[in-house]
C-alpha cells in the first residue's frame, strides 16, 4: 500500500506548543520531510521538533525550495522535491512534512500538498498555532474582541495603502515586518494617535523581543507588528 | 503564596488539537475554570478537555459570563468571576480558565485576565488552535499564500460593506457567519464570479459540515465561512 503525506504545522518556535496530534503523528512516521532553501541549511522546524521528537530512527529527508529569482529554476526545484516525496510514497512510506506555525498561514507546503493530492494519494494537515496567536499570548493582549475586525497583512511592498488599512480594521497583525517598521510607525503617529503598536520578533525563541517599536533595533525576517485601536487593553 | 491564573485554548473541538503545554498545565492545576453563560450549562471546551485530562480529582469551578440585554446584570456577573478566582488565588491555588480555541480570538478570557493581573496576580496565557486554522486544515485549502491579505470578520450585521471587503482581501474568514451566509453568497453571485466560498459548521465535532454554500442548510451557531479570491486551490 501506498504511504500518506502528512503536513505538520509545529508552532511558533516553543516545542511545547505543538500539539498533541502533531507529536503522535511525527512520532509514528518513519520519514520526516523538512523543506529548506538549500540543502544542508539549518531548519528552524526541524530544531523545534528535535526537542520532543526523538528523529534517531528516522530518515531526514531535506526537499529543497529554492528561492532562486529565476523561475525556472525555482519551477524545477519544486518538481524534484515532488518527485522525491513521490517515490518515497510509492515504497509504502508515511512522511509528515513539517512547517513552521500553521500550514494555512503563508507555507509552502501547500503546493506540494495539493501536487500530491491531485496525483492520487492520501494526504493530511494538521494544524499549528500561528505566530500571532502566540505573540498575543505573549503579551496578554486580544487580537480581536466581541464585533472587532481583524486584518492579517503580509510585508507592505509600499505605503500607500497603510492608512486605509488602519482605518478599516480595528487590528492588524503585520506580518514579515522587519523592512516596514518605520512606514508603519510614521503612518500612526501621523494619522493614529489612539492606536498602539506592538513589535514582536522570533517569540518564542532565546532572542525574542516582544515590546514597543524600537527604530533602532535591528529585527529578524521573523517580526511581526499588532496594531490595536485604542491601544492594547 | 498565591494562586496563578493561566488562561488556555483547548482548540477547534478535536481533543488531539490541543497544545502539549495545554494538557501539561491543565495536568498540574487543581482547579479548571470553565465560563459557562449559566450555572449548570453544558460547556465544550469541558467536554473536549475531558477526552484527554483526568478531571475527577479536580476541583471544576464554573464561572458566569451573563449574556442578559441588561448591562448591570452583565457586570455583575463578570465581577462576581473575577471575586471567585481571587478567593482561590488567595487560598494559593492556581486556576486554568479554558476556552474554545485560541484566547486571543474572540474570547471573554481577556477580560478576566486583564483584571486579574492589575490586582496584582501572575497570569499566563496558552495559545489554541483557531477554528480557521482547523477548518483550512480539514479542507485541504490555504487561508493565505506569498503576499495574499486575509480578513477576520465577525457576524455581519448589515451587507453595506461586504463588497467593499471581499474587493480589499484576497481571503476573508467571516466567523459566526449562520445567519449572514444568504447575504453573503448573494454578494459573491453578483459581484464576485472568480470567488469561492467554503462553509464549516462545528468542525472537530461529529456533526461536522464542510461543504459548499447550502441555502436549505440549517447551521449551528459555530460556522464560519472561507472566501478565497479566484477560488480555493
């Protein structure tokens, strides 16, 4: 019998926060797949899970996504990790996929996911806790109360936007933050004064920072902002 | 020394989709608040964590959140939880307040924890899975992708905006989206053919729907819609 394909979300960055579906089903399968933009990369994923997980008895399998700015190559990328995963499958082997906080929040592995799916095998998604659900915590704030609304916004490209943004929503979780803090910051303070921002970078992780907005620190590719009217209660 | 009160997402419905750290901290607490609209009322959240927890040694302390149209008999009964949890902080007890899904969500825990902390007591919150996340999971789709925006709308009352939003965002999750999906899915067939539009009622739960808009459907009070630009992949 063919093997199934399992996409694991892993949370946030604390081991504990996986969930208790996650650990059983990385525990039961003997291939663990961890995409990577090249191989022999660090995985974040992968050092989460190594903390519950004992991967000694299993097979590490690295599919690479690359980031490549040519298409093609990228294109070609994603095919070989298919193909891999594939014949992997086709020997009768479970693989769970892992990925970083939820898989339905901004993963790649729903390409490979839905490539598999229309191939004819068994696929399944187990769901994580997103960034800003534990950013949140965290900080002991709500994202969204009673008849509030909530905007989940990827990196700003530009600025133009921002302002209708706000004045839309009631909060705004910024993902990918780092290059926009600044345009995000100047556009409250002109327009916003009764809103409040919150910047938190790698939570979870040793180095989190989780606090005001600091224009002179430097934050990683993992920062997001929460952006409350009316301030955090 | 006193109590700790730590707020907890038990997830979507599906007992396995709860946090490790979840069932660790609700393993180690003697007492499990669970809000309930009025004494003696069947709560979920309970009946999900007791799939997993030995709850038979714990002391289960039910705390009021009054839904009445008046305002006074709404703060009373809030105030009246926040003195129940202080009495047994004071004796030096630590509660784990539970609640559906994540706690930064929609969810009345906020307020409790907000009071408790400014009285001076240690408090901690442990993210949930949402109920989107597990919807999207179950349905295979994703809820955002590279620069993709997504909505999180709460109950429409009114239609006036729904274009404008459906126009703004490449996804939308409308949640407590029952009695609204007429008025939704007449927006989409009038303005918006190139959208698709996923409904899931009571997802992790045995009378689970998720499915196609069904106008004849009768849907319970736990159903949120999907809306994806250019139709879910």
């Amino acid at each position: 019998m063919e093997g199934k394909l399992y996409g694991v979300g892993v949370g946030p960055g604390e081991a504990e926060l996986m969930t208790i579906k996650a650990k059983r089903i990385l525990d039961q399968v003997p291939i663990i797949a961890v995409p990577v933009k090249s191989i022999g990369e660090d995985s974040t994923a992968l050092n989460i899970i190594k903390e519950i997980i004992d991967i000694k008895e299993k097979e590490i399998l690295e599919v690479e996504f690359s980031m490549d700015k040519n298409k093609e190559k990228r294109e070609a990328s994603r095919k070989n990790a298919i193909n891999l995963i594939k014949d992997k499958l086709k020997e009768g082997k479970d693989i769970a996929m892992i990925t970083l906080g939820d898989v339905s929040i901004y993963s790649t592995y729903m390409y490979i996911n839905n490539s598999i799916k229309e191939a004819g095998y068994l696929t399944e998604i187990i769901p994580g806790i997103t960034s800003f659900s534990a950013i949140a915590a965290k900080a002991q704030i709500s994202l969204a109360e009673g008849n509030e609304t909530l905007a989940i916004i990827p990196a700003v490209k530009d600025n133009t936007n921002l302002a209708e943004i706000f004045r839309s929503y009631d909060n705004v979780v910024m993902m990918k933050a780092a290059g926009s803090i600044k345009n995000i910051n100047q556009c409250l303070e002109e327009n916003f004064k009764d809103y409040s921002a919150l910047v938190a970078s790698k939570c979870g992780f040793e180095d989190e920072y989780i606090g005001k907005v600091d224009l002179e620190r430097e934050n990683s590719y993992f920062t997001t902002m929460i952006i409350k009217k009316g301030g955090t209660k």
